[in-house]
C-alpha cells in the first residue's frame, strides 16, 4: 500500500502542478513494479542498456521526479542504518548523477537538481554492501 | 559513637558516593551525547504551497535552515516524521530533493545527513567525483571532509547552523566523507 502510495503520490504530485498528463501510472515507471518491492544487489539489472551493470534504470524520457523507498531488509542497526548502499538519481549518455543513501526512508530528487535535464533515465544502483530492498516511482 | 552506627554510617555514605558517581557519570555521557542529537537551528517558516509537488507528498511544514550561495537547505515535518531538504535559493519552498529518514536524525550513530550530488563518468569504473557539497549535520559537528579513495581529504567544509555547502568542488575521485568536531575529533564516518 505504501509502494503504491509512493507513484500515486508521484504521479498525482505531478498531476497537480500540471506536468506531461501523468494521469494514470502508464506516464510514469516504477520497480520492481508499482505495489511491491525488488532486489538490487550485484548483478540486479533491468537489462535496457543502464549506466553501470548493478542497476536499475527506466526508458528514456523528460522525467520530472525519482521518488526511491529503501527498507530495512536485511536488517537496520537502531538508527536504521542498512549494510547496503545505493546511488539515486538520473543519468543521460554523458554522466550518472545521483544521492547517495544507506538509511531505511523515503527520497525524491529532480533531475533540475542534479544539475541535469532532458532526455534522461531515472536510476538506482547498487553500490555497496548487501543488497537493498526498494521499490522505484519516477514521474514524467 | 557504637561499632553500629559505625558500620551504618559507612554504609550510607558509600550509598550516597555511588549514587552521586551514577549521576554524574549520566550526566557527562548524556551531555557529550546530546549535541549529536541535536540540530539547534529552527530556521524560519516558509510556506508548502498546498499545490506543489511537495504538498502532495504530505509536508505538513518546512523551515528555511540556511541559504548558502544559490542554494537554500529545509528541515521539513511531513507525515511519516522529520525530513531534510534542499533547493534553490531564489525559489524559497522549492525543494528539488528531499530525504525523509525512518527512525531518529540526527543521533551520535547518524550526525549527518548528506544530500551531496555525486557524479559518475565512466561505465567501467564506479569512482564518482562531487557535483555538489551540500547537507544537514548535528550541533556537535562543525566540520565535514569529503576524501578520496585513498583517504586524503578532497574538501573540508565547515558547518554553520546546522549546514554545510559547497558549491565548487575538486575534481576528481571521491569515497566518502567525515565529521568532525571542534577539537578536529572525529565524530562519524559515512557508510
């Protein structure tokens, strides 16, 4: 439910300020799907010609958000702090930018934010430690 | 005065010293304790326009910490609890990111909550460099290093307000950053 609240929250966000008819999850895109969680740990891919090997990355497009859920699995210590490590963010045929993050919680970033715009593809990776459990709203 | 009182008088007095010890002994641990779980800074209360981006995302307030150059960084309240923020500067409640921990921040374990933007330009390496130096630190840390693989610094930015910024950044590869206190101690190190 809090997956899915996630892209509504992404696409309805976007729906409100008026951006490219995100009015129904088909203008947005999300991982593992748009009500549950997916593995990203070394090797995860989604197999579309992303950045880096151990990565999750969308089609291309002029995607306006990058919302990413990470959970506590395998396990927080009391500060929920997580062994494993992700970049967030977008990336174009130049560079990959992003935040990094190791902490169960919510993020979004813009891609205005990254200093990046256009063409782009919303992207997770994984890069350290175990693997992350996330699920990934971007809205465009 | 009898053997008893003595012995009893003793007694009370060890009693006492042992409690006077425990608290003191909490109060130094609590009080080297709170300044890494504590962000001073209130800021000034800006407005979540109902129909941004944000506002749909449940931000119930934000409060401008500090603007540095172009940049302006937020602590927001949203339903699932605290979240930090940043943005432009010139677009005051413009957050371009937002990072809504679960659980406590700031805390000795977590002192830092970093919303740096790092760069990759390679597919084959997975060194990054800094795009941007930005992010929101407990009162006790006064300074963060940014440092290469090899351990040497790359950047030092100081942390005023409960902010640290930078703009312009080195080039080259960065691994992970440091916090630092006043005495030049090292408080945290990023995961």
């Amino acid at each position: 439910m809090t997956r899915l609240a996630l892209l509504l929250s992404v696409i309805a966000a976007a729906a409100a300020i008026g951006l490219a008819q995100p009015s129904s999850a088909a203008a947005g895109w999300c991982w593992p799907s748009c009500s549950g969680y997916g593995m990203l740990g070394p090797g995860t891919s989604t197999a579309n010609g992303c950045w880096y090997y151990s990565e999750v990355c969308g089609g291309w497009g002029y995607w306006y958000l990058n919302g990413v859920m990470k959970t506590c699995y395998p396990g927080c210590d009391p500060y929920n702090g997580t062994n494993g490590k992700i970049l967030y963010g977008f990336e174009n045929r130049d560079r990959i930018r992003g935040n990094f993050t190791s902490y169960y919680g919510k993020r979004y970033v813009q891609p205005g934010e990254l200093g990046m715009g256009g063409y782009l593809r919303a992207q997770v990776t994984w890069w350290a430690g175990t693997t992350s459990q996330i699920n990934v709203a971007v809205a465009g | 005065m009898t053997g008893r009182m003595k012995f009893t008088l003793a007694v009370a007095a060890l009693l006492v010293a042992a409690a006077v010890g425990t608290v003191l002994a909490t109060r130094t641990h609590a009080s080297e304790r709170a300044p890494l779980s504590r962000i001073s800074n209130e800021g000034h209360r800006v407005a979540v326009e109902r129909s941004s981006v944000w506002g749909s995302f449940g931000l119930r307030s934000a409060s401008l910490l500090a603007v540095r150059g172009a940049r302006a960084v937020y602590r927001l309240e949203s339903k699932g609890g605290p979240c930090v923020g940043a943005g432009p500067a010139q677009e005051p409640g413009n957050f371009g990111t937002v990072d809504c921990p679960r659980g406590p921040f700031p805390t000795s374990q977590r002192p830092v909550l970093d919303l740096s933007v790092y760069e990759g330009t390679s597919h084959d390496s997975h060194d990054v460099s800094l795009y941007r130096a930005e992010g929101v630190a407990a009162d006790g840390v006064v300074s963060i290093a940014f440092l290469r693989p090899n351990g040497t610094v790359a950047l030092k930015v100081p942390v005023s307000a409960n902010v640290y910024e930078a703009g312009a950044t080195p080039s080259g590869p960065v691994a992970g950053l440091v916090a630092f206190d006043a005495s030049g101690k090292e408080l945290w190190r990023s995961p």
